[in-house]
C-alpha cells in the first residue's frame, strides 16, 4: 500500500543535494586543515602518541598470538 498524503502539497528542496559554492567547498577544506594541524599538534606535545604506539604494539602481538593459535589448532601442535 502506498502512503496517503493529505493536503496535496510536495516537497521541493532548495538545492540539490550534495550541491556545495565554492566559498563552502573552501571553508570546508579550511576546518579540515584546521582540525588535522591541532591534532598533530595535540600528538607531538604529548604522551598520547606513546599510547598510540602501545596500543598498535599490542595490535600486532594479538594478531600474531591469532595466528599462533590458528596453526597450532590447525596442524595439531599439541607438544608446545
């Protein structure tokens, strides 16, 4: 069943959508620089960057650990 629409009126919108000047298309771009600039700056004068760093660590340990125990389930490694 279709939707009734009461009252006969349509929606039109103003633009197309996904339609930007180029005036918002630089603004855009500007608040994009602006935010990558603070959280560089935020990264290199502070000890978030060494908890990035342990946390990629222990990233790759899980992901090797995974692995470990995919082949050892794989290939029956019962003596380690």
């Amino acid at each position: 069943m279709s939707p009734k629409t009461s009252g006969g009126g349509s929606y039109s919108p103003t633009r197309r959508p996904a339609t930007f000047t180029i005036e918002e298309m630089q603004a855009i771009a500007e608040l994009n620089t602006k935010q990558a600039n603070d959280f560089f700056a935020l990264f290199d004068r502070s000890s978030i960057k060494w908890v990035i760093y342990a946390a990629g660590t222990a990233a790759v340990l899980d992901i090797v650990h995974t692995v470990f125990l995919a082949a050892r389930f794989i290939f029956r490694f019962d003596h380690f």
